[in-house]
C-alpha cells in the first residue's frame, strides 16, 4: 500500500508584480485555479466584469491574497496611489 500522497497542487504559471494604476486591466485565466495575491497597495478585482476601485469589486489590502476559479478573464484595478499584483496558476 502506497500513503504518499501530493499535498499541494503544483504551479502551472506566475504572472509576476505588474503595476495597476487608475486603468483597469484584463488577465485571461480561462477557467485556472488562482491565487491573486496584492503585493502592494490596493487591489481590487472582478471576476464577473471591469473592476472599479470601490465596493462592487473585491478588495485586497497589500500582503494579502485570495484563492479562486475564474472561467474567462480577471479585471485588476488601483487606486490613485497605485499597486502591484501577482498571479499563481495552479495546475488541478
């Protein structure tokens, strides 16, 4: 009998610290489990259509990140002050 098992899921890509400004921007994922992590500033980001630096998108403050599938594209925002993001891929 075999108990080894992977216990994490190993990464397929990393779209490493771009800069958001004011502008949002799009990131095709097409269906990947991600990581978006803020690795400065604040970054919002919408799953479902253009993010916009307010409630309507989700908010992530710098050092933090969040774990989701996102079937088409990913729209990433800044505020006035600026950021940068980076993206995991994970191959499950």
């Amino acid at each position: 009998m075999n108990f080894v098992r992977d216990i994490f899921a190993p990464v397929k890509k990393i779209v490493g610290d771009d800069n958001l400004s004011t502008t949002a921007v799009s990131k095709s994922i097409n269906g990947d489990s991600i990581t978006v992590v803020a690795v400065s500033g604040n970054v919002w980001i919408n799953p479902l259509g253009t993010a916009v630096a307010d409630a309507t998108s989700i908010g992530l403050t710098e050092g933090t990140q969040i774990n989701l599938v996102v079937m088409d594209s990913l729209s990433l925002i800044s505020d006035s002050t600026g950021a940068s993001y980076r993206i995991v891929h994970w191959a499950i």
